[in-house]
C-alpha cells in the first residue's frame, strides 16, 4: 500500500479547488465522511473522542464528529484551540458541529 505524503495531499487539494473548482469545504465534508463511514464498519458502537487541531485536518475531525454523532454514536470532541479561533473551512466545519 502506498501512503501519499503530505505535501502530495495539499497539492491534490489544491488542484481540486483550483481547477476544478470544487470547494474546499465539500472536500473536507467528503474526507471526514469517509472515515466516520470506515470507523462505523470496523468498530462497534462506542464513546468516541475527536481530537481536533486548528487547520483543515481538524476540520476534517469535526466532520468526522458530527457525522458519528448524526449515526447515534456517542461523541465528544476536544479542540487544541477555542473555536473562536478557527478560520476557513474548519471554522465552518466546526459551526455545523
């Protein structure tokens, strides 16, 4: 298996949002969908913490969250800064929330 690095992720984003104008919200509302999708497969149901940072991959934790938290599951989140301080797509993401 492959794993993308960093850098090839930001620059895919970039494209994404670029070129093809798909806006970066509906990027990270696809990318945390996702993965509360593979957490329902592979776990049963149970307390679950998000750990969310102030970029867009906390961004992407808040989606996860919401997300768990619409299918039923019990979810907290915990935030490295106030979500006053979000900006961007996380700070949209963590609104939803």
């Amino acid at each position: 298996m492959k794993i993308a690095t960093r850098e090839i992720l930001r620059e895919t984003d970039s494209l994404s949002i670029e070129k093809h104008g798909i806006p970066g919200l509906v990027l990270m509302e696809n990318a945390g969908r996702a993965v509360a999708e593979a957490i329902v497969r592979r776990f049963p149901q149970q307390k679950v913490a998000v750990l969310c940072g102030p970029g867009n991959n906390g961004g992407d934790g808040w989606v996860v969250a919401r997300v768990l938290r619409e299918m039923g599951w019990p979810v907290w989140v915990e935030t490295l800064v106030a979500r006053e301080a979000l900006k961007g797509d996380a700070a949209d993401a963590a609104k939803a929330w």
